[in-house]
C-alpha cells in the first residue's frame, strides 16, 4: 500500500484529552411509524450534596476544570452549562478537520436567509450549502481532492485498493459514533441486500459491471477498505462529486429500525405507516430512497446527518425550512473555533423566481441560487445604487451554455437514422446564429462554440470548439441536402423518407431553475432552422411529463447544460463525449439505459462503434496517474470531435452570484459547476455574519 499523495492532503494532527464521550440514545423514528423508546434526558453535571446545618463544612480548593481546546458558538456553550450537551472537545473527534478560513476568521452567530423557488429546498440550492459532505472534498482552488469524512487514505499501487482511516471519535448529529459500521450498513446491507436492490449491487459511484465483485471489508471500528475487480484510478475525484453523497447517508443506528435484518417487527412499522406496502418501500420512504436522496434530511429532523445543520423544522405545507448547527460537526477553523460560524439557516420558499429576485434586492434574504443571467443588469444597478448587494465572480467549470441533442436512439427508424447523420448535425449548427443568442439571451456574455473542453484546460484538443460555428445558412443548406433526399415542398421544408414534411419535436424542461432561458434559447433556434427548411415545434413541458418522455424515449430533440470544460471535468462529466455514458447524455438516451439495464426505461442496444468508444472511456478510469488518465482521454476527445455528437452555443461568460453585503467568508472567485457542488467549494460552513 502507499499513500495517495498527488492529491491528497494529510491533515495536522490535533489531539484531544483521552477523555470519552458518553455514549448518546440512538434518535427515534419519525413520528409516523411505531414509536422507539424515548431517549432520556442529557445527564445534568452532578450537584454536590448540601451539608447539614449542624455539620462546618470542608474547606477544600476544588481544582480548575481543564481549559477547553476548542472554542464554540454561544449558543452550544449555554446548552453545555444546562447540561444539554457534552462539552465541545467530548463532541469532537480527536482528530478534526481543520479549514482555513478563505477571506478571514469568522465569527459564531446570526442566521442566513435563504431563498428558493418551489417545494424542494434541496434542488432549490440548500443541497450545495448545507447538505454535502462525502469521503473527499474539493481544494478551494479545484487542484485536486483531500480526505474530508475520513483522515486519511491508502491507495494500492494497482489503484484497485482504498483503505479508508476514519476520524475517531466523529458523531452523527445525535451523539452517536460515526464509524465503519455505517459504511458495513451501506454497503452489506443495502447495496448488497437483494431484496433492496434485486438487480444486483449497483451505485454511479462504482463503474459498470464491476458492483457484483466489489469488496468491502471492515477492518477495525474506524478502517474499512474498498477493493474493486478492475483499476479505478479516478475513485477519489468521483467521491468528491456527487456520486460520493451515499457514505455521509447511512446512520445505522438510525435505519435498522426499517430493515427486517435488524427489527423483526418491521411488518408493524409498515401497518402503521400505511401508504407503503412492505419494508423494502418503508426502508426508501425514510432512507435515502433508491438513489441516494439528498432531500430526507429536509423532511425529518430526526434523521442523523453529518451536515453543518441540521433541520428543526421541515418544509411540510409551509413555505419555511428553519435549520440549526449541528453540535458534533467535526470541522475547526485555524483558531480552534468549532464550525459552522452561522447558528442557523432559514430557508424562504417562494411562488417563482421574480419574488425571489425582489427579496434578494430588498435585503430580505442572504442567498440565492441561480440568479438568471437576465438579471445580471438588475443585480449590478442595485449594488451600484448602495443595495445592500456584494456580487462574486466565479468561473463556470462548463464548456458551454447549452447543447442541443438529437436522439440517435429513438423507435422511429428513419428520423433516428437523420439525427445519426453527422451531415444533418453540422448543417443544423451552421444554422445557427450564435452571436445572436449570445446577445439577445446571455447579455453578451461569451463567445460561439461547440461543446468542448476548454482552451486553457489539459485536455484541449484543437478545433474540437470551433469546428461548425459559424452562421452560414447556405453551408448549412449544402449539409442537409445531403441527408434529405426527397427534396422540399412547396413551403420551403424537408420531406422525409415517405415524401412528408419531416418535422421534429424540440422539448424543453421549462421549470429548471438553471435553465430559465431554456424556452428563450429554443424558439431562437425553431427560427433558425425554419429559415434553412427544417420544421421544427416547441414542447415545453415540466419535470414531471418530461421524466416519463424521457423513460419512454419519446424526446426526439432536447436543450440542456454543457458539463466538462475545466481542468479534469471532461474526464469525470464525460456525458457529452462518451456514448452509453451518462443519465443526461440525450443523444444516446436508450443506450444508456441499455448499459445500466434502467428499470421502466426503453433500452436499446447500441451498435458496436459506440460499445467500443465507452470502453475506451472505462480504460481512462482504470489508469493510476492523473497524467495517464489525461493521455487516454484525449483519445476518446478526439473521437467525440471527429462523431459530433451534440451541438453547443457558446462558451460561458463570467458568472456572477448576488449575495447580501452582510455575509462574510465567501472569496471573490471559484471554479462553480455541478462537480464542485456549486457552492461547496467555498466551504459554506466558514461563512459568517458580518453584523
């Protein structure tokens, strides 16, 4: 074994009194099942027996208590001197993470105000800020990963072995030890439960095929280990993202109570529940659901976390989610100070994105996510007016602002054989007026591109960005009579195989929070296309319907975002460069659930060419050096270029996030995308108040 050094960062080890914590009750079940023991009372500190009036009393000095090493919120410190709570170097483990502030020192207190649209406070950005914590993080300056849940880790030489050395002494948000029992929980009896997953173990945490022989093997309480079948070079990128949510979700402790393994009367959990039909169903209702569901921990608060905050009270039929401090978060600042510096979130549901915006110059709230590039001017004349506005700039991670995708995939032969046609692909994008869009939808921000990885990144390959962009109907007329062979009619259109005007249908998802300008951006280019004689209708639709199309494969022509363009991000979001890759790459669709065997999805086996371009792909994750993995995915770059597979817009313009002048802690620029976790890479939990 050796240790992983390129991008991995040993924290400074900070010891603690030999002292241990009592132990905590384990946290009840949510009020909807059958009711656990009621967990006692926090032991008050002992008082000391008066003296009988006849008696004098000892004069003895008692000694000082020992001086804590750490400092926290006032709000813990009074519920320590209630006794409510174990002292703050009893709630921390003996080794915690240490951050370093970004700006400044923070200081404890104060609530932040945080606004969403809609009824998911997760997905609406509290996710980013408040709920990710996985086995490694981000540096703040996106070089590479360190260990984050644990303290260390152990990579074999063959990148098929990770030992994993927990931080003794972690707790749950209840109290209670965080150890590799939770990981055995996870992995043993959820991924590997085949009443829970009869498919067979499977997680976008482990690459394809390789679930079955995965090991897991608990080494000691606070030391598992992880071996896969097959190198998996990429492992500790992977688990910084969004794929390494499920580590931080398993609180055994908590869950058995709704596994039939641990509770023999689960069957009475689920009678009383009565909306579920078994304990696999209950299990998911109040588990992190069959993928890994961020939200639970918005809708019970007795669900131990491992989170900053912890919620108090839920969302429910309100428009208000009030979370506080976790008292056991196990991170510190440079000075000692427990993190968070924030006591508490409060978080604003509102009816749609205009309100929002309106509270937010108003001073109401703190933070938002997604502001809408349409209201870049509006925040900046605010601020420029003395709102109390501060506005960041962090740089998109992102290769482009939109790709569009022609489903190669879809039942209907003869259109899926035209979107398959690179000639059809390239006479569409030379179609396009990019500066328009570029002026009319982002403000002028950006420049015409296609979907490629950036230009100042390692994994840029020339002309991949600027093959096709240009606007130039008669190109792209001399492209699509390539394709159409039966000619136009008498309007001007296409005909298809069968002598009929060939029309597609362009869905977009209209109630994106990121993609507010999905529509703008789609009927601009329903116009383009008119114009070189490709019929094309809009079919704005919402998450809902648009999830059914999606399992059906019904969506011929789709709008979506343009991951992987900084750094490695090509190599850990290759969803647009990898055929049979990711749940979003469109263009594929019924490939991909080919390959993962999606349940209630139309699957579609995939011709050889993009078989074997995926596993050129899966070669990348098996190599052991960072340098290696870039060297094989060039490769698979240089494919993506020659195939053509999406059509993109433009490459991002600078970003910018509005907050309210009075948080401090967050730094003037970043690297922002979905691999970062948005936010997360500013390490919200050492934002402050200011006032």
């Amino acid at each position: 074994m050796r240790k992983y050094a390129l991008n991995i960062l040993i924290l400074v080890v900070m010891l603690l009194s030999a002292c241990k914590a009592p132990t905590a009750t384990p946290t009840q079940a949510p009020t909807t099942t059958a009711p656990t023991k009621e967990a006692p009372a926090a032991t008050p500190v002992p008082k000391t027996e008066e003296p009988k009036k006849t008696e004098e009393p000892k004069k003895t000095e008692e000694p000082a208590a020992p001086a804590s090493k750490y400092k926290e919120s006032p709000m813990l410190a009074d519920k320590v001197k209630a006794g409510q709570l174990p002292p703050v170097d009893e709630r921390l483990p003996i080794n915690p993470r240490v951050i370093k502030p970004l700006v400044e020192t923070g200081k404890h207190g104060g609530q932040m105000r945080f606004g969403f649209v809609g009824n998911s406070p997760e997905w609406g950005g509290l996710l980013f800020i408040a709920a990710w914590e996985h086995l490694t993080s981000w540096k703040p300056d996106f070089s590479g990963v360190e260990p984050n849940l644990v303290e260390s880790i152990d990579v074999s030489p063959d990148v098929t072995a990770y030992t994993f050395h927990m931080r003794k002494g972690m707790k749950w948000s209840d109290g209670v030890d965080f150890t590799a029992d939770d990981i055995a929980f996870y992995i043993e009896d959820v991924l590997f439960n085949t009443e829970l997953n009869p498919g067979g173990p499977g997680a976008d945490w482990i690459p394809t095929g390789q679930g079955p022989d995965l090991k897991f093997e608990k080494i000691d309480d606070y030391t598992f280990r992880l071996t896969f079948p097959k190198p998996y070079g990429t492992f500790l990128y992977v688990l910084a993202q969004w794929q390494g949510r499920y580590f931080a979700m398993y609180p055994k402790h908590y869950l058995q109570q709704f596994h039939k393994k641990y509770n023999p009367n689960v069957d009475e959990l689920v009678k009383k529940d009565g909306t579920v039909a078994d304990w696999v169903a209950l299990f998911y209702k109040y588990g992190p659901d069959t993928w890994g569901n961020p939200g639970r921990m918005y809708q019970y608060p007795e669900y131990p976390v491992l989170y900053p905050w912890v919620t108090t009270q839920p969302l429910g039929t309100g428009t208000q989610v009030v979370m506080e401090r976790n008292p056991y978060y196990w991170k510190v600042d440079t000075e000692g100070n427990q993190l968070p510096y924030i006591d508490g979130i409060l978080a604003i549901s509102y009816q749609d994105a205009e309100s929002r915006t309106f509270a937010l110059l108003n001073g109401d709230i703190d933070a938002v996510k997604d502001p809408g590039g349409e209201n870049r001017i509006i925040y900046h004349d605010a601020m420029n007016e003395g709102k109390p506005i501060k506005i960041y700039y962090p740089k998109s991670d992102g290769a482009n602002t939109n790709t569009i995708h022609f489903n190669q995939t879809i039942s209907d032969t003869y259109k899926a054989s035209v979107f398959a046609d690179i000639n059809f692909r390239i006479g569409m994008s030379y179609a396009i007026n990019r500066a328009e869009i570029i002026e009319i939808v982002h403000n002028g921000q950006g420049t015409p591109a296609q979907q490629a990885p950036n230009n100042d990144g390692p994994l840029y390959i020339e002309g991949m960005d600027t093959q096709y962009v240009e606007y130039d109907p008669a190109k792209a007329t001399q492209y699509l009579d390539k394709v159409f062979t039966n000619g136009k009619d008498a309007d001007g259109y296409y005909l298809d195989d069968k002598g009929k005007r060939f029309e597609i249908i362009f869905t977009v998802q209209n109630d994106l929070s990121y993609g507010t300008t999905y529509v703008q951006v789609a009927e601009l280019l329903i116009g383009y296309w008119d114009k070189v004689g490709v019929k094309a209708t809009l079919n704005s639709i919402a998450s809902d319907p648009y999830e059914q199309a999606r399992k059906d494969n019904t969506i011929e022509c789709i709008i979506f975002t343009g991951e992987g363009g900084a750094g490695i991000t090509p190599i850990l979001d290759p969803r647009y460069y990898v055929p049979l890759y990711g749940y979003q790459g469109y263009f594929d669709r019924a490939w991909y659930a080919w390959r993962v065997k999606e349940s209630g999805s139309v699957q579609a086996e995939p011709p050889q060419w993009a078989k074997d371009a995926y596993a050129k792909y899966e070669e990348v994750l098996m190599q052991p050096t960072t340098e290696k993995q870039i060297e094989k995915m060039k490769v698979v770059l240089q494919e993506a270029k020659e195939r053509f597979y999406v059509i993109g817009i433009s490459r991002p313009g600078e970003l910018y996030y509005p907050y309210h002048a009075r948080l401090g802690g967050i730094p003037n620029t970043w690297y922002d995308g979905w691999a970062e976790g948005v936010e997360k890479i500013t390490y919200p939990e050492q934002w402050f108040i200011k006032e």
